[in-house]
C-alpha cells in the first residue's frame, strides 16, 4: 500500500481535466469535484490492486463477466497469470434461466414474479457460476430505477431483483467461507466510456459528407455513448478484437489471447468470421433460442466486455505502479513523467480504438 500513497502524492499536482482522464484509463468516477475525483481514483485503485494480487498469486486471476438477463443471461471467462503476459478468454456461454434454473408451470413462458421464485432461481444460479472457479466477478450493474415507477416494465424489475439476489447468494458464500472470490459490480456506463472513447464516428458512420437528402444525422446517431450507437461499437469491438487472432493475416492488436479450444470452435465458424454471431459459437441453451434472439449479440459481447475493460483497468494500473517503482521520490520531474504518462495512457487508447473498428 506504499506505492498507492506514493500515488496520491502524485495525483496531488496534477489538474481535475487529468484525473478524469486517469480516472477512464482505470474505470474510476469521471465527474464531480477534484476531491471527489481523488477518492473515486483510490477506491478504484483498491479494487484493481486486489485483481493485482489475485493475477501474481499462486492460482492466478480467474474473472467471469457477466451480463444479467431472464431469457439473455451471457458470462464470458478469462485466465491471467503472472507469467503470462495477457490474459486469457477462454469461453462463453448464454443460457434461458427459465426453464433452466427454475421450474416453470404450464403455459408459463417466463419466471413469475414471485420471492419464492426468484430466491430459487438467485440460488440455482449461484450455485452454477461457481463451478467455473472464478476468483473474481464482474457482475453488470443495473441502472436504478424505482420499483413504484407505473412505467417500469415487469422483466426489468425482475433483472434487477435477479441481481441482487445473485449478488446476495454469492456474497454468502464468500463470508461462509465455502467461495475464495471476490464481487465487483461493473458500471455499464463507464464500461461504454472505455470501449467507445477514442472512436472516429465520423468515418464510420459517414456523417463527414454531405447527409442524404439535407438531412442531419441526430445526435444519438453521432453520439458514441450512446445505446443505439454504443451497442454496435460494442458488438463491433468484440468482433475485431476476436476476429484478429483467426484471419491467418498479421495479427494487429495483443489485448488478450483465446484459448485454443475456442480457436477451434471459432475456425470451425461456417459464416463469415469477421462478423461471428456470438450465439453460434457460444455453449449453453441459448443456443435454443429463436432466430431473433439467436442474432441479438450484445449480451454475449457486453459480458466479453465487462471482463474485458477490468482486465484493461487492471494492466494500465500495473503500468502506474512500475512507474511509482521508478520515481518514489516524487521530484518535479517524475511529477511532469507521471503527467507524460496520464497522456501517454489516453494517446495510446485512442490510437488503438482509432485502428481497432473499421465498420459498424
């Protein structure tokens, strides 16, 4: 914990624009004052230094990223030891949790919502995750929405009951002793932040010319946050990052590698493999869902992603603790390396995220 206070002497003498830049690079908060900036920089770094200790010990850091459903529950699992130079994906899989994880009654086509229901369903499924031996989960942070709310629709609710209930179960077991693991709620928001910051909209979605008859492109359509955009930057990303390592061309970006048994599935692929229905080369019973469903792939990716984006956060904070490493005595000339570096971060994410999606 030296380095960390070490850190904060250098977060000290550097501007509110550069924390929040730091703060994307790490998956920390990106808004409020200078002080809320810090604290939310060091509750971050907490959590990656825990991934930290996980990845250099003996069993290595072994994640799941999750992303909730009823009908379109999707997990992806990674691999990271300390002798490995990235991480690891090694499967993915979707799964209906109706039917699957709680009985249903005839003519019901999904799970009532009732607390018995639920709570079996919440225990089947925690039950089931475990068994992947995973030391560290991502699980998808629902948006908050009030439960009073007449608008709310009932599979919502559900999702979100469904996540504290998983997050209850597992969180169980880790107190009793019985699961050596640890819970990270992952953010969609700064998830989407990461993944699609540094993209050249314009080039992509042709709004640089001159628009269709007269007319402008709105802002959701230029906007990269935003859900319709986002979801197939998103989709887009996880394709290109996956479809990199198998094209037999000169493989362009080292952000993870893919066990070779998934290679095998993906090579196995009879579409096209630049753009990979999910689905397809997933294991679980999503693959009996209907052709809709079968070709909706933001689940699987955004589940590839919550793993992902924490793996990123975690090697770009190992990369500020090799700098510390370096510059403990914090002089003014490490103090202006470090803000090198924070630029440097930011510049190299770009780039990448530049080269990295050629169409969406």
């Amino acid at each position: 914990m030296h380095r960390l206070r070490v850190l904060n002497k250098y977060l000290d003498g550097i501007k509110s624009s550069e924390l929040k830049s730091l703060g994307l690079m790490l998956g920390a908060v990106q808004t409020g004052t200078k002080k809320d900036l810090k604290e939310g920089l060091n509750e971050q770094m907490i959590k990656l230094d825990t991934l930290r200790n996980l990845r250099d010990s003996k069993s290595g850091l072994k994640v799941m990223g999750i992303d909730l459903g009823i009908a379109n529950f999707a997990l992806t699992t990674f691999h990271w030891n300390k002798d490995m130079e990235r991480p690891m994906l090694k499967e993915m899989y979707k799964v209906q949790l109706a039917g699957d994880f709680v009985d249903l009654k005839e003519g019901e086509l999904t799970p009532p919502l009732r607390p018995e229901v639920m709570a079996t369903l919440g225990l089947n499924l925690g039950n089931w995750l475990t068994q992947f031996g995973s030391n560290a989960y991502f699980i998808e942070r629902q948006r908050s929405r009030s439960a009073s709310s007449s608008t709310i629709l009932e599979n919502i609710l559900k999702v979100m009951i469904l996540e504290y209930v998983l997050y209850s179960n597992l969180q169980n077991k880790i107190v009793d002793g019985s699961l050596p693991a640890h819970l990270f709620p992952s953010l969609p928001k700064r998830m989407v932040a990461f993944t699609c910051s540094g993209i050249p909209i314009d080039k992509l979605t042709g709004s640089h010319g001159t628009p269709k008859r007269g007319k402008s492109k709105s802002k959701s359509e230029q906007n990269p946050t935003s859900n319709m955009l986002s979801k197939k930057i998103r989709i887009a990303l996880c394709r290109s990052l996956i479809f990199d390592q198998i094209s037999g061309k000169q493989r362009q970006f080292y952000k993870f590698d893919l066990d070779p048994s998934f290679v095998k599935t993906l090579k196995d692929y009879p579409g096209d493999k630049s753009l990979i229905n999910f689905h397809t080369i997933s294991k679980g019973s999503g693959l009996d869902l209907d052709f809709r469903q079968r070709n909706k792939n933001d689940d699987l990716c955004d589940s590839l992603l919550h793993g992902f984006v924490w793996l990123q956060w975690l090697a770009n904070y190992c990369t500020l603790l090799n700098f510390v490493d370096k510059n403990m005595d914090c002089t003014a000339t490490g103090q202006e390396n470090f803000q090198e570096l924070i630029r440097d971060f930011a510049a190299s994410h770009d780039s990448f995220m530049s080269k990295v999606i050629t169409i969406i």
